[in-house]
C-alpha cells in the first residue's frame, strides 16, 4: 500500500508519519538528529509529526510551510505533481535526483 505525497514521495515510508501513528518518541529523536544532519538545520523531535502530505491532519513543519512543490501543487488544483504540464518541471527534476523513488512514483501514477 502507498500513500503519495505531490512530490511521489511514499508518505508511508516516511518515518515523521510513522512516529507519529505510533507515538514513538525514539523515532521521532532518531528521524530529528537524521533530517538536522542531512539538512543542515536544527529539527526538535517535538516537530516529527505528520499524517501525510495530502492527507488530513498535521503535517512536518518543512512540509507544511516550506514545500514548494506542495504549495505549488495545492494551488494548481492536483492530485499529484505528475499531473501538471510542467511536470517535471526544474525544481522536480533536482529533487528527483536525490529521491529517485519519488520519479517511479509519479510516472506509475501518470501511466
């Protein structure tokens, strides 16, 4: 089962939506000391929650506030960043990149 976020991430694999449904405070320290360190931010375990990027209910704060393919995607009106005319559009692309499993998806999704 997949649950896919505008970008074609699989939200089910995402471990800030695991935490949360599980209410596991060692993932959410985990997943925080992880993302701070691959991102180069500061990310309080506190902040690791999320029910999914289309999905009712709280959201990661990046995810949330800072997604711009999201916010994008919202504002278009789609289901999913495959269904837009630009797709993939630049900033997909360089995603795409480090999330290769993110393209898979999407290009599923589109047929």
């Amino acid at each position: 089962m997949k649950m896919i976020a505008f970008c074609g991430l699989d939200c089910f694999e995402c471990p800030a939506r695991t935490a949360f449904l599980n209410d596991d405070d060692l993932l959410r320290e985990k997943t925080a000391a992880e993302w701070s360190k691959l991102f180069g931010v500061d990310i309080k375990a506190e902040q690791i929650n999320c029910t999914g990027c289309t999905a009712d209910g709280i959201k990661f704060p990046h995810c949330e506030h800072g997604c711009t393919m999201r916010k994008c995607a919202i504002e278009k009106g789609l289901e999913h960043c495959g269904l837009c005319s630009d797709y993939p559009c630049d900033e997909l692309s360089a995603f795409f990149v480090h999330a290769p499993e993110a393209k898979v998806n999407l290009d599923v999704l589109t047929g």
